[in-house]
C-alpha cells in the first residue's frame, strides 16, 4: 500500500481519518507490506497484509 492512499481513504464505519502503524515496507519502493490503521474517531483497527488493506466492517472479516 502506497501512504498516499492515506489521503483518500477513512474509516467505513464513520468515516473519520485512519491513523497509520507501520510493521513492515519494502526497501526498493518505500511501500507498506504490512501495519494497521486505526480509525481516529471508533478506534476500530483495520490490518494491512501483503499489501492490501483491508477495510471491511468488522462483522464481515473472517
């Protein structure tokens, strides 16, 4: 996930900015493999793995 998606992207719940903590990036291109944003406003917390963040309600994740 490039940290510019920061800007266009929120929580789906209430749709309040997410705050972003990164675990891991890609040395070559300074993208983010895996993190979490957090939802500034519910605290609900939305992984990112390999890559891809996944914003999905809570009660529709597996």
């Amino acid at each position: 996930m490039k940290e510019s998606l920061l800007d266009i992207i929120c929580c789906p719940l209430d749709k309040h900015d997410l705050e972003l903590t990164v675990e891991e990036r890609d040395e070559e291109d300074g993208e983010i493999v895996e993190g979490l944003l957090v939802c500034t406003d519910c605290g609900e917390e939305y992984p990112i793995e390999e890559g891809i963040p996944n914003l999905l309600p809570p009660d529709m994740r597996e």
